[in-house]
C-alpha cells in the first residue's frame, strides 16, 4: 500500500431533507458525503471525473464500506475528510466524518475504485499512468 498525503476536506451542514422523524441522517446518506468529499480530493489531484473519462477510463466503486459511530443530527455541521491511501492497482481513499464543532467522530470508511478502460470494457490490473503522474 502506498502512503499519501492527498487529502482534501469539505463541511457541510446536515440538511432537513437528509433526515428522518427523529432528525437523524439516514444511513444511506453517509455515501452520498463521501463522494462530496472524493469529489474535493480528486479535484485538488487534478483528476476529477471528467478528467478520468477524457483520459479514456472510468473509476466504478467496487468496494465501499462504512462503519458508523455517532450519529449525525439536522442542523449539525460536520467535516468530511477524504484521503487517497492507495493507487498502484485501485484507488482507495479513505474517509472520515466529524462534528465541525466538538471534532467528535461520527463515521469512517473507505472506498475502493478500479480503472476500466473506456474502449475495450476491459478492468485495469494496475492503475494507468496518468493518475500515477498526477500522485
């Protein structure tokens, strides 16, 4: 696994309509504030998704896990922190949400995302060069 320091953080205040009757974000929001958070860290790189489907590949999940500590309320504002961890053969970046205010922790995870070649549909073994460049 290779080490990074490819991180990028974004805050956002949990909106009503993430919420359920006890003001409590729903579970399957956490994905959604991830790839909020992937988004900011694969544009610091200079690799957004247009960038990946202009340079021929797409980047599907293949693995995301999330493991929940706390709960996010209505009104709370959290921080979501994403960092690239690994990009030799996938990218995997992990994430971590907190409260803005207190720094508690409220959920971590990681994704797992393989390139695929736009062209022949083929799955990549082994990252192509132009994100080992942009790393």
């Amino acid at each position: 696994m290779s080490k990074s320091t490819h991180h990028a953080a974004v805050d956002l205040t949990i909106p009503f309509h993430d919420v359920d009757m006890m003001e409590v974000v729903w579970h399957g929001h956490y994905a959604k504030y991830f790839e909020i958070a992937r988004c900011a860290v694969l544009e610091k790189i200079n690799y957004n998704y247009l960038h990946m489907r202009d340079s021929g590949y797409a980047w599907p999940v293949i693995d995301l896990r999330i493991r929940y500590v706390k709960p996010a309320v209505f009104g709370q504002v959290i921080t979501i922190t994403a960092s690239i961890v690994e990009w030799e053969n996938c990218l995997k970046i992990n994430y971590l949400i907190t409260d803005k205010n207190t720094g508690a922790r409220l959920a971590k995870g990681h994704s797992v995302q393989v390139a695929v070649n736009m062209q022949t549909g083929s799955m990549c073994f082994e990252s192509p060069k132009v994100l080992i460049e942009k790393l």
